[in-house]
C-alpha cells in the first residue's frame, strides 16, 4: 500500500464527508428553518430526546419525506462513488475501505460547520453498497431480531443493532479489512452520540422508555415503523400497551 495515496484517501474522504447536504437543501427551500435540534417527546410532561445532529432526518423532519430522501441520497452517493471508483479501479488496495471510513468521519465532524454533523447512517450504508451489500440487509435483520426480540428495545434495534454487529459479521467472515472499516464507522458513530446515549440510558433506566405513551409517540416517526407492524402482527406483546391499559 502506497502511504501517499492511503493519506490522499483519508483526506478526500473527510473533506467529501463533511459536504454537509442537509445544510445545502434547507438553504434552498427552508431558509428560515433552525437546524440547531430535533426532538422526539411524548406524555403530558413532555419526556422525551433532543438531538443536535443535523442530517437527512432533520431535513424529513422539518421539510417532509421527500427532502429528506433526497438528502439522504445525496448523502449515501458522497460515499459510495468514490468508494466504488476505488473499489473497481484498484481492487487489491484497501483504498476504498479508508475512504468509507474517512467519509464517516467526515460526515459526522464536517470541519466546514464546527464539527456538527450527522450520526453516519448514510454513508455507512453508500459504502457498504459496494465493499459488501449482502451485510446491510443481514445485519439490519439480525439487530432488528435481537434489539425488538431480546432486548425490547426499538431504538436499540433501529440505531444501534445492525452498526454494532458490522464488526462481528466481517469477523465471521474472516474479511479482516472491513473488519477495520467497521470498527472506524462505530467509532466515529458513537463519539459523536454520547449526550444522547447518557439520555437514553437515562430514561430506559428510569422506565420511561416502557410505556405506552412512549410506543405510541415513536410509532409515529421513521424509528418505529418496523416495530409498529411487528407488534400490530402479534409479533410483540407488552401489557402496558393494551387496551384499557
């Protein structure tokens, strides 16, 4: 591996990665918007999180769904064109697993807007679309299958589950190179989550996360809508949910 180009990968990755495409979209057609926070509440109190990422979530949140698919398209494409043009071109140099991971750093610290960014989702997804797309739906399945089956947990399942198991599927499969790239993408994920998951950790240790007001409120965003039909099915029963409860 040539050190001059593995540095030219990383810095590309990071610069390309902190283009912050939700910033472009809401300049053009919500101006007037703050990008500053988003919140999930929920009871007559109010509970509830508040993020300062600024992402495609926060463009659906605040302009509708197809702003924030559109943001969230742009945001997987800054990933995995480059990797693929790396990927393809020079494929038996890790390039393009330091570029996936850089872009995710990137993305999350953008230097262009003081290190506020995103949570990685998307370009954790845009590379994984070309160094190994059959693990985005294998480990997106299992998190979900352990985080609403075992744990109880729908954020654990959304947010957490398929991330966390990247490293352990790469190791099964002995691709120790993406087992790299996992850890990088986690790594840069969690580090930029730790308010929230002290709020999170707070309010599940509390009990507020086991309530009905709680399922019903995050059954209505994009974070619950797996776990909404699953329980509807029958799939997933909790006493405090049913009627007359």
């Amino acid at each position: 591996m040539n050190p001059v180009a593995a540095i030219s990968a990383a810095i590309a990755g990071y610069l390309i990665g902190s283009i912050s495409f939700a910033r472009i979209v809401a300049r053009r057609i919500i101006p007037e918007a703050d990008l500053g926070s988003t919140s999930l509440t929920w009871g007559e109190d109010e509970v509830g999180f508040v993020t300062d990422n600024v992402s495609a979530t926060t463009i659906r949140d605040t302009a509708g769904t197809r702003w924030g698919c559109l943001t969230g398209t742009f945001d997987i494409l800054k990933a995995a064109i480059p990797v693929g043009i790396l990927h393809f071109a020079i494929p038996d140099q890790p390039y393009d697993v330091i570029y996936g991971v850089a872009v995710t750093a990137g993305h999350n610290l953008p230097i262009y807007y003081g290190f506020k960014g995103g949570r990685g989702t998307s370009t954790i997804l845009g590379s994984l679309l070309i160094l190994a797309p059959l693990s985005i739906p294998a480990t997106i399945l299992l998190g979900y299958a352990i985080g609403l089956f075992i744990f109880k947990d729908v954020l654990l399942a959304h947010h957490a589950g398929w991330i966390l198991l990247l490293p352990f599927w790469f190791a099964a499969w002995q691709e120790w190179d993406l087992v790299f790239y996992a850890l990088g993408v986690n790594f840069f994920r969690w580090v930029v989550s730790g308010d929230e998951l002290r709020e999170y950790w707070e309010l599940r240790r509390s009990g507020q996360l086991q309530t009905r007001e709680f399922h019903e409120a995050i059954e209505q965003s994009h974070i619950g809508y797996i776990h909404k039909y699953v329980r509807k099915w029958g799939w997933l029963k909790y006493d405090y949910m049913k009627e007359g409860a």
